[in-house]
C-alpha cells in the first residue's frame, strides 16, 4: 500500500476576481474539484480556504484584503504547509499560490502539477 500523503491544493482564489465573491467561490469550487480524486487514492487533501474561511468569520473580516484577511488568509496556508507532505499546484495566475510553492520548495517538499503525476506516483 502507497503511503498517505497529506496535500495542500494550491491555486488562485483571489487572484483575477477583483475581488467578486462569485469568482472566488469559482476558484475555490476548482481547488475543491481535485481534492476529491485525491482522497479517493488514499490522500489527504487541504485547501488553505477550508481553514481561513471561518477563522475571517470569526474574527471579523469585511473584505478580502482588509487588515484581518491578511492576518489570516497567507499565514494559515503556510501553516499547513509545515504540516504536509507535498503541494499540488493547480493551473491559474496566483501569487500568493506561488509563494505557498516557493515556501514549500524551500522546505523540500515535492510540488505536483498534475493530478496524474501525484495518481501515478
């Protein structure tokens, strides 16, 4: 039996919705349409969101990128990254995607750009 990854999906929400909660939700609908391939073959599949969704509830947050959002929003991502095993990096202009594959780089965790490539793997 393959060992269990635990996966950070990462790919754009913000980025290119001009902030339209309609577009982000969008965004956010992609990332999670490739989580569940990945539960199926025996991951464990994070999206940043999952986690800072409810905190920016929580605490508060009016808008995306007010003081509160980013607080939480890029913080709370690379907090997981610590905690797993490998990023995948879906398709789409994303900055702060790339500086969650940047910082997992830099921790030596493996970035996938494919769902095949982790499926196959």
């Amino acid at each position: 039996m393959k060992k269990s990854l635990t996966i950070l999906i990462a790919g754009p929400y913000r980025s290119g919705t001009n902030d339209d909660p309609i577009l982000m939700a969008q965004n956010l609908q992609r990332m999670e349409e490739v989580a569940l391939p990945l539960f199926r073959a025996g991951h464990i599949p994070i999206i940043g969101e999952w986690f800072a969704l409810p905190l920016l509830k929580q605490a508060g947050c009016k808008y995306a990128g007010d003081e509160i959002y980013e607080e939480i929003s890029y913080p709370i991502a690379r907090r997981l990254i610590t905690r797993c095993d490998a990023i995948f990096r879906i398709e789409g202009a994303s900055k702060g995607a790339d500086g969650d594959v940047k910082f997992a780089e830099d921790m030596g965790l493996k970035v996938y750009y494919s769902l095949e490539e982790i499926l196959n793997a």
